[in-house]
C-alpha cells in the first residue's frame, strides 16, 4: 500500500504544482480519499489508474487538496487572461467599475484583481468586495497580512511593488486596500451592492447540489451589468442545471469558462483566438427559486465530507 501511495503522489507532483511531500502524510491521504470514495475506488493504485484514464479529475482533486489554501494569483493564467482581453475592454468604457470575488476565503483573490486592476491603470476606477460566509476569513482579509506561501504565484516584483514586509508578514498597501471591501455574506443572499462589471467564483460551486447552484448562478446573472462577466473555477460548470444553455469549454481551460451576461465567448487556450459565441439573449430565466426550497437541497455528504478533512489535521 506504501508503495501506492506514493506513486500516486509522484505521478500528481509530475502532473502539477502540488507538493504532495511538503504535507502531513495523514491529513493527505483523507483528502485524497475523498475523491476515492466519490468515485468508489477502493485503492490508491486504482486511484493512480484512474487519474490516467480521465484527466479532468486532476483538477477535481487539487480543489479538494487545497480546500484550506490560499494564493494571490491562483491560475495565474485567469489573471493573465483578464488583463490582457478583459481590462482593456473595460478601460475602453471610461466608467467605474465593480468586481466581486464571491467566496473569497482569505482575500487573496480580490486583493489579486486589484493588484491586475493596478497594473492596467485602472485602480481609480474599480471598487472591488471580497464576500465569504466564514467571518474569521473575512476578518483576516481585512487585515491585510500574509505570509510567504500566500505568494506561490506572486511575480518578486510585484510582491515588492505592492506589498510592505512587517514583522507579522506581507501587508497589502493602502492603495490596494483602499480599493477592496470585506463582507460577511452567504451567496444566497442579496449582495448590498451591484450591478458588477465582473463576478468571479471559483471553486466554490463544485460543493453545492445542483439546485443550489441554479440559484446562486440565477443571482449571478441577475447582478451582472449588461456586458459583465462570470468567471468560474476550471472544474465548474453550469451544465445539468435545468438551464437552457448549451456550453462548450475549450480544454477544461478557465477561459473558456469566462461567462459574459448574454453571449458564451470560446477562445483557443493557445492562440487566444475567439472561436465564436453563442448568443443566450432571451434564454436565461432569472427566476430565483425560493431559499428555503434550495437550502433543503443541500448534500450533506459534503458537511461529512468537510468534518473528515479536519479530524487529525
């Protein structure tokens, strides 16, 4: 079984920028056996099987391994995609700007979208919020401190440009900070703010049942500005949900999961050429089903799920 194990966590390793060996083997091998039980597979050797055989579930499992992780410039490539196609855009309309980062956790993700904002000369126009049902995480965004594996994916120069080192860590600077707001909030309820030039939720959908997904999905789109945009986690979808849209994602790259209000842009992950679009004018109802009625569709096995990543960790 030993041996196994840790050909599963080579081949991940070889696959990705997971350390598998720079965690706890114990808290990794539950987390590991989260997938493992999604899929029914009994074993580490099938498991390493079945990574082979489906390369999406490689993402399905790095969400779940890095569940309680945090990094400014998580996908770097997202970031990359938004400053090079998406800011320019909005730079074009002259207007202020509001982006949400739904789901926040710890704030590095708004604190990112204001440092992208910065970098395209657009950080006097955008007000941008950080929402997460977890308080304490919203208290911690707030203070704006981090250490150094929050930086995983922070270019020196930028953690230099936009950061001041403190005895308690790397603290975001006023002029970020100024531009990002913190708020406890449940995704099921009204946002005190909007209409959003972009929403971004990643990762976070993949844990709710499908009818909980309509709906904060439904909210979404019904806080979007005319021409905003949705952007999701790479292993997210909105297929299934009863919704009459027909999706097509580029090689399960987070581009192709870019969401504007009434058109489905496809672009080629290598070339950056748009493909086309698809036109979902008329389509979308933006009927919210009633809270109550969604919240009982809540998957418990995830409340287990959760509980078992903590015991022993």
């Amino acid at each position: 079984m030993e041996n196994s194990f840790y050909n599963l966590i080579r081949y991940i390793e070889a696959k990705t920028a997971f350390k598998c060996q720079s965690y706890k083997e114990k808290p990794l091998k539950r987390r590991l056996r989260v997938r493992m039980r999604a899929l029914g597979v009994v074993d580490f050797s099938a498991y390493l099987e079945h990574l082979k055989r489906d390369p999406t579930e490689i993402e399905r499992l790095l969400n779940i391994l890095t569940i309680n992780l945090s990094f400014f410039f998580r996908n770097p490539e997202t970031f990359a995609f938004l400053q090079q196609h998406q800011f320019p855009e909005f730079k074009k309309k002259g207007e202020s700007l509001i982006l949400w980062s739904a789901g926040c956790a710890n704030g590095e993700e708004p604190y990112s979208l204001a440092i992208s904002a910065a970098e395209s000369s657009l950080l006097h126009r955008v007000t941008i919020y950080g929402t997460d049902i977890d308080q304490g995480t919203v208290d911690q965004a707030q203070r704006g401190i981090y250490s150094i594996p929050a930086f995983q994916y922070t270019p020196d120069r930028v953690v230099q440009k936009y950061f001041t080192r403190t005895k308690a860590g790397y603290r975001v600077n006023d002029d970020i900070r100024a531009r990002v707001h913190f708020l406890h909030l449940d995704l099921l309820e009204e946002p005190p703010f909007g209409p959003c030039n972009l929403i971004m939720c990643r990762n976070v959908l993949i844990y709710y049942s499908q009818p909980v997904v309509t709906a904060i999905i439904t909210r979404f789109r019904d806080r979007l500005t005319s021409s905003g945009v949705l952007v999701l986690g790479a292993s997210e979808s909105v297929h299934g949900l009863g919704l009459p849209l027909e999706l097509e994602y580029v090689n399960g790259e987070i581009w192709a999961n870019i969401w504007y209000r009434d058109i489905i842009v496809r672009i080629d992950p290598t070339s950056g050429e748009v493909l086309g679009t698809i036109d979902l004018s008329g389509l979308y109802s933006s009927a919210v089903r009633d809270r109550e009625e969604v919240a009982n569709g809540i998957n418990c096995d995830i409340a287990i799920q959760f509980f078992d990543f903590f015991v022993d960790f």
